[in-house]
C-alpha cells in the first residue's frame, strides 16, 4: 500500500511539475491579451472584394437615405471597412454603432446589447452588405432591417445579431480616429449635413442654454426648458433629453444640440456650468445636428 501512495503522490507532482513548466500551454496562454484569431464574433468566411467607400455608398443610396420612409435591400456583391468610432459602452446608444473610413460614417442598427465589449471604439470591421437594407432614421443613414412603429412609420432600424453575424468580420486591426472639429465657440459650422453626418467630431467653447425632451406618454415635444446652473442634469429621469448652446444655433432647421438618452449611465449626472469642449458623434435628425457623447469623458470642462 505504502508503494501504491508513493507512486500515486509522484504521479500528482509530476502533473503540476509538467503544468508549471514555461513551456506548457496553460502557462503559456496570454490571458490578459484579447485572442486574435477573431473565430468568437464574426464571420471568418468573408472575403475582401468589392469595398466601396462609406461615401459613395451613401451617394449610391442617396434617395433612401434622404427621404424618410424609404429603403432598399442591397442585392449586390458589395462591402465597406470601416472603423467602430462609438457603441453602447456607457448606455447612450442603444442597438446601434457607428462606423467610420477616410470618406463618411453612417450608423449600423444590431439588435444586441453589449456591443461595446466586442466592438470596442478603434475596431476596424469589413461588412458584407448583400442581403442587409440600407435607408435612414429620421434621415440618419443607417444600415439594418425595416422597421414599422407603432404609428406607422418607416424607417431602417436593428437587425438581428445572428444576422449581422453572418455579415462582418474583424479584421484583427484597431486604430484611433481623432475627431474633427465641427465648431468652435459661435462659429457655425461648415459641415454637409448629408455628407458628414455620423462622424466623430468635436465642438469646443461652448454652454448650455435650454432643453427639451419628447413625452411619450402626451406624444409631445416639450421645448425651451432653462438651464440651470447645479441642477440640470444630462437627462431627466423618464425622457431623453436634448439640449442647445448659447453659442450655436437652436430649432428645427440647422440647430446644434447635444442629446443624452435618460437610460445612459451618466443621466443623472449634473452639467457643468461653464464653457466645456464635447467629443461625440454628429448624427442628422431631420434636419438638425444631433451630438451623441459616448462616456461622460467625451465632456471637458474648459478651464
């Protein structure tokens, strides 16, 4: 018996001898580095071919993306490689990223949460677009499957994560898109709302003035709500929540507004009183300009 126990206790010490060696695979493993094989997410199978850029895509489709309502299934053997410059990492985006070349962005609606922790800001994606639809949300460009509301309208909204599956690939590459200035101070922009809506951007020297928030419950607009300095939070608590600038324009037609979901992590979060420099997406509502900060670092306060 007591040869058997010693047999047995070598046996054991030699499994976590050969364990600890450098040379075996479970040391070996690069825990704290992401796999870059890419086979988690994505479609491995697809092959760069026909890639157009973010801008003549957007002008390919420019009637569906430019009236509200329409949209039209890609039936073409086409793609873009584009870099994810916003998701839902902190709640202010909800099913949907925004992606990014050298030419345009435009938006890609995923029915999916968490999106942030696979696409994450600075991942360079190859997207197949045969077999998805292409049009917009109240003119935002986007990319998904139709969607009627409950009132009737229709627009371009989230597809199904399997679907979109099916139809990306990491490329294994990240870079860093720097923002472009889209204001300064009472400058007005010189930005093409058609043509550079969904970019990263960046507007600086500027301060909050009044808000506004849709009711869904009177199905009404709630406008020129003041903003006061130490109590005005991003959000209220039961509706999203938009607000202008004392130094850009406001309203229906060419306004500047800064938009927070009342869902996003940093809601309830006051704003600052001063003058403060925003990083953000510019999306196209309509016909206004609609910023969309991605963490609540995005604001800094100028000193």
């Amino acid at each position: 018996m007591k040869k058997i126990h010693y047999l047995l206790l070598a046996l054991v010490c030699g499994i976590f001898t050969g364990c600890a060696d450098g040379n075996s695979n479970f040391f070996n493993s690069k825990w704290d580095e992401p796999a870059t094989d890419n086979t988690l997410y994505g479609n491995n199978n697809i092959k760069e071919t026909k890639v157009l850029s973010i801008d003549d895509l957007k002008t390919k489709f420019s009637n569906e993306i430019n009236n509200e309502g329409q949209y039209k299934l890609i039936s073409e053997d086409i793609q873009i490689k584009a870099v994810v410059t916003a998701n839902d990492i902190e709640g202010n985006m909800y099913n949907e990223i925004s992606v990014q070349d050298a030419s345009g962005a435009i938006f890609i609606g995923i029915a999916q949460g968490g999106i942030f922790g696979y696409l994450p800001v600075g991942t360079e994606i190859l997207v197949d677009l045969n077999g998805l639809y292409i049009g917009n949300y109240r003119k935002s460009a986007t990319i998904g499957t139709p969607y009627t509301s409950s009132s009737g309208d229709t627009s371009v909204s989230r597809m199904p994560r399997q679907l979109w599956n099916q139809h990306f690939k990491l490329t294994g590459y990240r870079t860093r898109v720097e923002p472009e200035l889209f204001a300064d101070g009472s400058t007005k922009t010189t930005w093409d709302i058609a043509k550079d809506a969904g970019k990263l951007c960046i507007i600086k020297n500027v301060s909050f003035k009044k808000g506004g928030y849709y009711n869904t419950d009177t199905k009404q607009y709630v406008d020129n709500i003041p903003f006061v300095a130490g109590e005005s939070s991003y959000s209220d608590p039961n509706y999203s929540t938009s607000w202008y600038f004392k130094e850009q324009p406001d309203g229906q037609t060419g306004g500047v507004q800064i938009y927070t979901s009342n869902y996003a992590d940093f809601a309830a979060k006051k704003l600052p009183t001063g003058k403060v420099n925003i990083t953000g997406v510019i999306k196209r509502y309509r016909d206004q300009w609609e910023l969309i900060i991605r963490t609540i670092d995005d604001v800094e306060e100028v000193k």
